[in-house]
C-alpha cells in the first residue's frame, strides 16, 4: 500500500536525524527511512554506531558513545511524531511530484510512500581494507577517524593506511598524540599532493612503510599488531601498533540518486542556495553532500538547514 507524506528522510545518522527532529517540530510528520542492517559497516544510525567514545560534539561534558547519542537523536525525533521505516530505499521517481518511493521490503510493485519533498542524508562510509575483524575493532584500535580518535592514541605508535591526501593528513595530524606514525602505502610512490607529502616526509615523527599491505589484525579485544605483507616479495611481517587508521577514501552513498540528482565526479550530491539539489523538492545534508568537514556536528547542522528549506519550500509551494 502506498502512503502519502509531507516529507521523506532518507538516512538515519546525524543528519537525517536532526532533520527529523526540527521537520516533526514543524508539524510536518516526517517518515524517516532509516536504513537496514547490511554485512558491511552500514546500518541505521550511520557511521557513529561504529564508534565508541565522542567527546567532541558539543554538550556532553564528559564525551558520549556514538549509539547513545544517535538514540537519543532517535528518541527525540519519536517524541515529536517523527515515525521510523526500517529499510532500505530500492527506487525512487522524481519525475513527478509528490516523488515516488520503493523500499527494500515491499517488492516491485506499488511504491511505498508519495513523498512531497525529500530529504537527503543517506551519508558515506570509509572504504575499508576487508580484513578480518576490522568492523569488529573499530572503537578497539582501529578507526576510519583521525579528528574523533586521535586523542585517544597519547604516547602510543600506530599507524596509517593510505597514500593520498587524506592518510598524509591524518597521519600529520596524529603526530600531535603518537609517540610514532608508520603509514603503510600499497605502492613505493604517494598518491598524495606534494605539499601534503613534504609535511609527512619532514615530520619527524612519521616514518613510511612502502609496497605493504595489512593482511591481518593481532589483538584480542583491543589492536595489537598488524601483519603486513610485502606486495612484491609476499613476505609477511608483523608490526606492533595500537592503533590502525584506515584512510584510504570515502564513497558517499548515492547509487540510489544516480542520474537523478547532479554529482560532483566522486559521486557527491551537488547542493546550491542551502541544501537544495538539482531537483526541487529534494535536499540533501550531510556527508552525502560533504566531503570536506565529515563530523557529526556539521552533519547534524547541515540537516536543520534541510529541515528549514524544506519547511519554507513546502510553505511557498502550497501558498503558490
Ligand atoms: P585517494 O586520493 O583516493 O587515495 C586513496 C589512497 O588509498 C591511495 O593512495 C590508494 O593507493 C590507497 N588505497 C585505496 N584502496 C586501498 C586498499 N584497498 N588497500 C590499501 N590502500 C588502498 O583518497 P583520499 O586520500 O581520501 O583523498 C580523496 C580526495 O580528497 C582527493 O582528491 C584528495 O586530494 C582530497 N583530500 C584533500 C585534502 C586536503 O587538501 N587537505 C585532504 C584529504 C583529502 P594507490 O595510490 O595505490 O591507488
């Protein structure tokens, strides 16, 4: 059966939540279709139910662990009339509005909700290595996050995956808490810009292991080690570190939008004038549109914009 809403949140993380909470204060009841558990690091919740301690978004004086904080997000948008769908959106006609949406539990056939605007805050996750037990020790060593968990790292070695931009950043970054920064790059030559390179080669804290890849983590509930595998002469080794930050790129979570909504080449939603998309109607906030800042804090800023365009949109449309 197909029902009808005034708003559609796709994405339950910060973003999407934090829209919900300012569009169900509005009266506007939103639905929000908050994802469904997958094998991979996606989930409802988004990328703060993988993490353990936040002690960087504003108002927990003490820090605060990332389910608890998106369950209170959650707890607060019900409280304002926000419903939750747990699944996952298949489809989506906005050729026509109200939009049209499918979801992952009701087939084919008739769309699951007439949506008159939507909401965009589906997010992006870290591209992982695949190696066993990597999900399972984020929060225990491993992390995707340099600005939420380096601090945790004070005095200890550890280490960086990557060879772009983003893993000469962290690692950089991480100097001002380790005692030592290895990164581990698949190949004998930086991906990275050179700016970016010549501030990790002079920083004398950062060392480069090169042509090795991580095939194993050590440690029981806690990171001990990685082994490492030359990927030229197969030799394997292992490397003592506490900590594994894993920077080797972000996807943002867009298959569903493609050729409707305008992206930038990475596959990012494209937004102008707030957080509206190429559509009218559609808006977008969050890491879904954002590839630059990436906190919780921003994410959660982004989708209160959303939520007020949508509302005023919503206002002109039906007062036109
Ligand atoms: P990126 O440029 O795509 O680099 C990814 C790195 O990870 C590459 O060195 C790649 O190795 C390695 N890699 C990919 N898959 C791997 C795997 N499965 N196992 C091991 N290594 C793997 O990504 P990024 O560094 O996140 O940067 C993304 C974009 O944001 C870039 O345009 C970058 O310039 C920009 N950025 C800019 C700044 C800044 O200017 N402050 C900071 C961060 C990011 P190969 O080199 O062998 O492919």
């Amino acid at each position: 059966m197909t029902r009808h809403t005034h708003v559609a949140i796709i994405g339950s993380g910060p973003a999407g939540l934090t829209a919900a909470i300012y569009t169900a204060r509005a009266n506007l009841a939103p639905i929000v279709i908050e994802g469904e558990i997958s094998s991979t690091s996606d989930q409802p919740g988004g990328q703060l139910m993988l993490t353990t301690e936040i002690e960087n978004f504003p108002g927990f004086i003490n820090g605060i662990e990332g389910p608890e904080l998106m369950s209170n997000f959650r707890s607060q948008a019900e409280r304002f009339g926000a419903e939750f769908h747990t699944a996952k959106v298949t489809r989506i006609d906005a050729s026509n509005r109200p939009f049209a949406i499918w979801t992952s539990d009701q087939g084919d056939g008739d769309a699951s909700y007439l949506a008159d605007a939507i909401i965009v805050a589906t997010g992006a996750r870290s591209i992982m290595l695949g190696v066993d037990r990597e999900i399972e020790l984020i929060g225990h060593g491993v992390s995707t996050c340099a600005t939420c968990d380096g601090f945790f790292f004070r005095g200890q070695e550890i280490a960086v995956v990557g060879g772009g931009d983003s893993a000469m950043e962290e690692a950089t970054f991480l100097t001002k808490f380790a005692s030592k920064v290895h990164i581990i790059h698949r190949r004998s030559e930086l991906r990275a810009s050179k700016i970016m390179q010549d501030r990790a080669r002079a920083n004398p804290k950062i060392s480069f292991t090169w042509n090795s890849r991580v095939v194993e983590l050590i440690g029981g509930d806690q990171l001990e080690g990685v082994v490492l595998e030359d990927t030229i002469t197969g030799e394997r080794s292992k490397l003592a570190v506490t900590g594994l930050f894993v920077a080797i790129g972000h996807e943002p979570n867009t298959s569903v939008f493609e050729g409707i909504l305008d992206m930038d080449g990475a596959r990012y939603i494209v937004t102008h004038d707030g957080t509206n998309t190429s559509v009218e109607g559609i808006f977008a906030c969050g890491d879904v549109q954002d590839h630059i800042y990436r906190q919780a804090i921003t994410a959660a800023g982004s989708g209160c914009m959303a939520a007020l365009d949508t509302e005023r949109w919503l206002e002109s449309v039906h007062a036109g």
